[in-house]
C-alpha cells in the first residue's frame, strides 16, 4: 500500500525540481538571445491567464501548502514579490527544502483526517486524501505545465522529459 507520503511529497518533489530545471532553460533562453528577463517572466498564454511568474508561485504554493496541511501546521504565507529568474528559483528551492524536511511518520494517518481550505466560493472541506489527490497535486501539476508551455510557446526547447524530469529514481 502507498502511504500518504509517498503519494504526496515525492511528486511535488519532483514537479518542483522538473520545474527548476526548465526555468534554467528559460533564463538561459533570454541571455542567448538578449531578451529581457522580465518580458519572459510577464508572457501568458492568453490574456485571461496568470503570467509565468504567477504560475511558479502558484505551483511553489500549492505543494508548500500541501505539506503543511498534511502535517497540521499553518501554512507560511510567502509573499510574492520575484521578478527575475534567480527568485523564482529561489522560491521553488525554500519549498523543496521545506518539503524534503517531512518526515513520512508526520503523515502517517492523514488519509482521512479533516481538511479544510478556503476558496473564493467558500470553503471545500476534504479528507486529506481527497486533498492531495484531488486539489494540490494536481494544482502543482497544473501551474507547473502551464509554465512550461508559456516557456515552449516563446521559443525555449523544452521536450516532454524536461517537464516529467528524471525517470526511475
């Protein structure tokens, strides 16, 4: 049977770590071909949607929150505030660490517990299996891949394997 951690940590672990390495590409991009940082970090896909910066916040976010929740601590609130590369990355490695300092005993029995989170609708209240099922991981997934596509979309050569990241660990 999977335990809590192990369906929760290790793939926020490795959406964050995949997402690192394609910002790096990204940031690599601009300097390449002179393009200001900052035009790359305020691109979107489509007008209505969040620009990259706002996805690797969300995407940072949502798997720090996770982490939180699971272990019933107050989620930290993180300002945001990056506006280059070298932040972002900053942000996405402070939540790694953060993650890799759970221990699976602090999950342990987690997968029924309350959770509730607000929304702007509310609240959604969820199990904590729900939860990470069904609203963080895939909230990583989704800012994750839709950073990487606005990244693709301006030109970076990014390949499906920089998003999944190293197989087989």
């Amino acid at each position: 049977m999977v335990s809590m951690y192990q369906a929760s940590v290790p793939p926020c672990l490795r959406a964050l770590t995949a997402l690192s390495e394609v910002l790096a590409k990204g940031e690599a991009y601009c300097i390449a071909r002179g393009i200001e940082p900052g035009v790359m970090l305020q691109s979107r896909l489509y007008p209505d949607m969040f620009p990259l910066v706002r996805q690797v916040q969300i995407a940072a976010d949502s798997a720090r929150r996770l982490g939180a929740r699971l272990t019933r601590t107050l989620p930290a609130s993180v300002p945001d505030t990056e506006t280059s590369f070298v932040e972002l990355q900053q942000r996405l490695a402070a939540t790694i660490e953060a993650l890799r300092a759970i221990e699976p005993a602090q999950l342990e029995d987690t997968e029924d517990m309350a959770i509730t989170i607000p929304i702007q609708t509310g609240e959604l209240k969820l199990t904590g299996l729900e939860y990470a099922q069904g609203f963080a991981i895939p909230n990583v997934y989704f800012h994750a891949v839709t950073a990487y596509d606005i990244l693709r979309h301006n030109g970076v050569a990014l390949e499906k394997q920089d998003f999944l990241g190293p197989l087989g660990k």
